[in-house]
C-alpha cells in the first residue's frame, strides 16, 4: 500500500512539474524595468506631455482650382506658406503627391502584386514649381519620385521662424475608385475629391523629413496651417467643403441661402434642398457658366469637398460645451433618402459631434458634413465619405466613425503612416461608447467589421486574432500589414486593448482623466506611441509598461490556470499559474460550500515576482468551486483550466 501512495505522490509531483515546465512567462521581461529607451527631453516631456521647447513647422494654403465634371480633370494653383519653427535650418522640402499612387507602375501597385492594375488617374501634372524670392518668384529644382516631389533649395530656410514660400501649378484626372472618386446616380454624377493639391510632409524632432511614401494602406501625417481655397464649378453643381463657405450669397439660391441660415439656429434637421428642388438649379448664374465656391479652415491638417447636381442637403445645429455650437450637415442622392436611411445623417452627425465634445475635447470647426457618394467610407477634417448605400446600424456606424476621426488624428496628429492604430484604434474605441450613448443605446453594443464583427462576446472574438498562426504586432508599419489583418488589429486589437484598461485594469475616472489629458495636450500637435505611453501611466499613476509591451508592441497570450485548491487548513489556498507571457489582473470568483460567493480582482503585480500566485483566506468553510475570469473580460486562450470544482 506504502508503494501505491509513492507511485501516486510522484505522479502529482511530476504532473505539477510538467505545468511548470509549460510557462512561457518571464517576469523580468514583462515587468521590465528598462521599457524606455530614453528620458524625457526639451522638446517631449518624461510625463508625456510636448516639453518646455516643442516645436513643429506649419503649413498654410492657398488652392486656386478648377474642376470640369465633363472630363474628371482638376486643374489648380496651390501657394503655400511654410515656417520652420525646427531648431534647423532646412536646405529641402519634400511633398506629397498622392494621386501618384494611382498610377499603374505606382509602389503601391507594385505591392498588390501587379502593375497591370490601372483605374484610369495619370497622377500629378506638375506643369511648374516655384520659390518666392523677394517680390519675385523663380523656378525651384525639384524631382517627383513617385508619390512624392522633392525641393532641393538654392538658399536655405532660416531655423526657428524661418519662412518659405512654393507655388506650384498642377492639373491631375480624378479617378474613379479610391478614397476619392465618381458615381452615377439618377439625378447626376457625385464627385468626391481629396488630396487634390500638393501638400507638405512632416519635418519633426523625431525623424527630420518624414518621407514614406503612400503604397494604399498607411495614410497620412500633416502640419496644420489655415487654408483658404476656391473651386470653380460649372454652375448647377452644389459643393460642400470643409471648413466654412464665405461666399453663400454668390452661389446659393435664396431659398437655400433662407433654409441654410435657419438651420444654424435648429435643433431639428432642416431641408435645405429636398427632392423636389432637384428639378432646379442648385446655384446662382455663374460668370461665362461657372460658380466659384470659397471655403476656408483655420488650424486643420487637410481639406476635402464633393459637388454634384444631384445632391439633397438638410442640416441641424449641435449644441457643443459653454455654449459652441456647430453646423451638422449631409448630402446625398436621392436613393439614399428615407427615415431608415440618409434622411438620419445629420442627426447621427450632431449627436456624434455632441458625444465626442462632451466627453474628449470640443470640435474646433465651424461645420461638419457626411456625404452620400461612391466612397464608402473616408474621413478629412470637417468632412467625411460615406456610403450613399448605407441604412440604419452601418450608416450610424459610417457617421460616428468617420467624423470621430476628427478627433484621432485630425485634432490629435498622430502618423497614420507609422502608427496607423493610434488613429483607427483610438477612434474604434471612442465609437464604442457613442454607440452606448446615442438613443438610449440604439444601435448599442458596437458589433461590425471595426469591432466584434461576428456580433459576440469581443474578449472571444478577439482570441482567434491573436493565437493565429504569424499573428502581427498591432504597432506594424500600417503598410507592412496584409488587408485581412488591418482591422482585425488596428481597428479591433487597438480598440479591445484600450476597453481592457478602461473596464478592467483602471477605473472610469483613472482611464478617463489622463485619456482626456493625452487629447488636450496634444491637440494640433504630432504625438508618438511613447508619448501616449509615458501619459497614460503618468495621469492614471501606474505603471502600465507591461500592458503596452504585450498588448501593442508584441503579440504576447494569456493564459491562467488554475493550479490546485488546498481545503485542508483553515485558511484555504488557490494556485494559480500565468501559462503564457502576457500577464494580467487575476479576476477571481469563489464559491464557498451552502453557495456563499466571493469575488476578487486581484492586481497584475501577483505576477511580478514568477509565474506561480497562492491566494489565501479563511473561510470557515470549504470551497467548492472556483473560477478565474467567470465574466469573460479577459483574452483568456485557454478556458478550459479556469474552473475547479470540488466535485
């Protein structure tokens, strides 16, 4: 009998030295205590926050432009006026040339795997580049190298308030597909069009001349400057603009000059121009045929517009903090309307604006406008394409997220080229809680393809993602990542990992205040992954390396294991293994015998001194059951050793 009982204690002991062996975990790594590389600086603070000497350049803009609907092309005159605020004098400039990217032997085609691809755009005309000198301007030397131009300068800008002036002449054809483009509707054709001028890269403290170029995927990253802009139409074709339309009284018609004041003061959407107006022109006469519209926006990275004679247009204000208002607005086609459709738009608009203002940061423009169009869904400040498709949930869905983007990255400047999950995450994760407040819920919980696309539980869905086979960090270089796997990780990942923290790891008003303090000292300035790091622990008061190291950085996996559970004293002890590297709060459910439950959350720092953590307490009562994680709020790989039970 003596035998038996060894044969079985050594199996135990070797069934527990197996467990053991199977940890991956390291707590050295996860609780690094050399997770920054480097110490705060004049220019970024060690908190977080932009230092006593930030600096970064700006750009303003001044866009002459010409679009013919009849031939796609635009043509236009774009000055702009640079200022370098850098400690460096800069003897080059580089822009960027987007539409370059549509050409059939572009980068971007090349890494789609053909050059064959072709949607009928010949990318930028660049017909002259000039350097203001004095009173008189003189040819620039400069190269386009594919979705970029490059100003090799005879005189170099002055640092810190040096200031240049480029004029450039260009023309390009619109193409058809894209985050631009053209569709028929029954009414006329819908032109969407953005990056339609060259436009400045970064020069930052972080990397100089930002200069990657647009291959599809990783998007954009900008100076702000004002930007004062006239496109001229033929008349009959009604644009929206970003920004605020100065001249409404040279290109509306008095109706909807009347119908377009009163809304300004409305709290419900007012029709600017219904269906019935569409038999009429949508404008006064034009000069010779033409209309010329002038929009401008102060402080903003970008501008975009759309035109179309078949544009329906209502409006309604929203009531933004100490009393700011804004005008929400929509444009769409005439199969986009209806009560379960675009005849929402602007509703979902305001609210979105009202959620947004309230709890992040208030929305500095004038205006903001969906558009109903070919684009499925784009964002620019002040202005978003949207699906002319869309009902219901998907256009709430296209409304709140596209305009959200106002926030992340167009108020917030982060590099969508680098870091394209500091914009889609970021803006994923606010979504998620306007879902929850607008309508008392309506279109509550956000379940699509940014977040939980199959409709469940998002701590299950999210498993799949990151136990896949060659599963990508979220911080990839945003074209380095396949199309299957940009909203599985920036969109869902980046989200799910910012809900982590608010929900389980920190309180509401932890996450909330130093979330809220990341957007408000970094509005209209170029924030880095470190920067939102070194905030975030700073304003919450914790360490949070080990969540931004495994979440973010790399793709580290959690697993949790309930070890044994030890009755026999008085103060009872539940083991508990960490199986993978990712460690994690431990949220700890026991059931005690005659079915009293207690319920713990215990902090990530169990796990700072190994893989193994015994929690003791007495009871006066056997356990009978116990389970880690019973709610399912946390990205647990593996349930199946969660639960005990004493039977």
């Amino acid at each position: 009998m003596k035998k038996i009982y060894l044969l079985i204690a050594l199996f135990c002991f070797n069934m527990l030295a197996f467990a053991q062996e199977k940890s991956t975990y390291d707590y050295h790594e996860a609780f690094s205590p050399s997770f920054y590389t480097t110490g705060g600086n004049l220019f970024r603070s060690a908190d977080g926050r932009p230092g006593a000497e930030y600096w970064q350049n700006s750009a303003d803009y001044n866009i002459d432009a010409k679009f013919d609907p009849a031939t796609q092309r635009l043509s236009g005159i774009v000055t702009i006026d640079y200022t370098n605020e850098s400690p460096n004098s800069l003897d080059q400039l580089w822009l960027q040339l987007v539409h370059n990217g549509n050409k059939k032997d572009s980068r971007g085609a090349a890494m789609r795997g053909s050059f064959a691809e072709d949607d009928g755009s010949n990318g930028f005309t660049i017909k002259k580049v000039e350097i203001q000198q004095g009173t008189s301007w003189e040819e620039a030397d400069f190269r386009v190298i594919g979705t970029r131009m490059h100003i090799r300068l005879k005189d170099a800008t002055k640092a810190q308030g040096g200031n240049i002036k480029i004029r450039i002449d260009y023309d390009f054809l619109l193409a058809e597909r894209g985050r631009s483009g053209y569709m028929d509707s029954e009414n006329g054709q819908i032109f969407e069009v953005a990056y339609w001028y060259p436009r400045m890269c970064v020069y930052d403290d972080l990397r100089g001349w930002n200069t990657l170029p647009f291959l599809g995927s990783g998007e954009f990253y900008l100076d702000y400057g004002d930007i004062d802009y006239t496109v001229a139409l033929p008349e009959g074709y009604l644009m929206a603009g970003s920004g605020e339309l100065m001249n409404p009284e040279e290109t509306l018609t008095k109706s909807e000059l009347k119908q377009y004041e009163k809304a300004k003061t409305s709290d419900e959407t007012v029709m600017i121009r219904s269906e019935k107006d569409l038999k009429k022109s949508a404008t006064q006469k034009g000069k010779d045929g033409w209309v010329t519209w002038h929009y401008t926006m102060k402080n903003t990275r970008d501008v975009a517009w759309a035109a179309s004679k078949a544009f329906m247009w209502d409006a309604v204000r929203a009531n933004l903090p100490d009393g700011q208002t804004s005008l929400a607005m929509s444009y769409y086609p005439v199969e986009s309307a209806g009560d379960k459709a675009w005849g929402r738009a602007s509703e979902f608009l305001k609210r979105s604006l009202e959620i947004f203002s309230e709890k992040w940061f208030v929305y500095p423009y004038p205006a903001a406008i969906n558009v109903g169009g070919p684009v499925g869904g784009m964002e620019y400040p002040g202005i978003t394409f949207d699906s002319y498709k869309a009902t219901e949930y998907t256009l709430f869905l296209l409304v709140s997220h596209e305009i959200g983007h106002n926030w992340f990255p167009m108020i917030v400047g982060t590099n969508e080229r680098r870091d394209a999950w500091m914009d889609e995450g970021f803006n994923t994760f606010i979504d998620i809680y306007a879902h929850e407040d607008y309508n008392n819920g309506e279109f509550s919980p956000k379940r699509d393809g940014e977040y939980a696309p199959g409709g469940g539980n998002p701590t299950d869905e999210i498993i799949p993602i990151i136990t896949k086979e060659g599963a990508q960090p979220v911080m990839s270089k945003a074209d380095a990542l396949t199309r299957a796997d940009v909203h599985p990780l920036e969109y869902f990942k980046s989200a799910y990992g910012l809900v982590l923290l608010r929900e389980v790891i920190l309180t509401h008003d932890q996450f909330d205040y130093a979330f809220q303090k990341y957007t408000h000292e970094w509005a209209y300035k170029h924030p880095s992954p470190e920067d939102f790091f070194r905030i975030m622990n700073s304003y919450t008061g914790e360490e949070l390396n080990w969540l931004w190291k495994g979440w973010f950085i790399e793709n580290w996996k959690l697993d949790q294991e309930l070890i044994k559970v030890d009755n026999s004293k008085e103060q009872k002890e539940i083991t508990i293994k960490n199986n993978e590297k990712m460690p994690m709060p431990v949220l700890l459910k026991v059931t005690l015998a005659g079915g009293e439950v207690k319920n713990y959350h215990l902090p990530v720092e169990v796990w700072m001194q190994g893989d193994t953590y015994v929690f003791k307490e007495e009871y006066g009562k056997n356990i009978i059951k116990v389970e880690l994680d019973a709610e399912k709020q946390l990205p647990d790989v593996n349930r199946d050793n969660n639960t005990w039970s004493a039977k």
